[in-house]
C-alpha cells in the first residue's frame, strides 16, 4: 500500500512522538507498505525552520530530500493537475 504522510506525521514519526498512534507508526515501519512525502511538506517544513517554529536535527538541505530518500522515503511531486478542483 503507499501511504502519504503529512507533515505532522512524518515529523513524528522522525521524532518518535507519542502522539503517532501505534497502527500509524507499524503500517509506516511496515515493509509491504510504500512511504511517500508531498512536496508540499518539504514547503511547509521549509517555512517553520526559516521562522524558528521547527528545528530539526540536521541542516534541512540535508533533511529534504536527501535524509529522507535514506530512510526509503519517496518524494511525491506536485504540478497543475494537482491543483484542479
């Protein structure tokens, strides 16, 4: 199954946050799945770092996308058709 991640749960997920619930954590741990990341959460995370809201634990420009590719992390582009209504 491919799941998309939001930025609330990738980040917890990273951080090992409780308030991931314990199905979410094991179906994003779960070899049979495919994790995938928006482009948009890449922005987002961008946004809070530059205003001091997020801190991460490497500079972002290693975090995005590369950490994440390492971890076998898919990043989802975006384009126009994305954004039809």
């Amino acid at each position: 199954m491919r799941l998309l991640l939001d930025t609330h749960a990738l980040i917890w997920f990273l951080d090992n946050e409780p308030r991931l619930s314990t199905p979410a954590r094991a179906a994003i741990e779960s070899k049979d799945n495919e994790n995938w990341v928006s482009l948009v959460t890449g922005w987002e995370m961008a946004i809070k770092v530059s205003l001091g809201k997020l801190r991460l634990p490497i500079d972002y420009a290693e975090f995005f996308p590369g950490k994440l590719a390492s971890l076998g992390f898919n990043i989802q582009t975006i384009d126009a058709r994305h954004l039809h209504i």
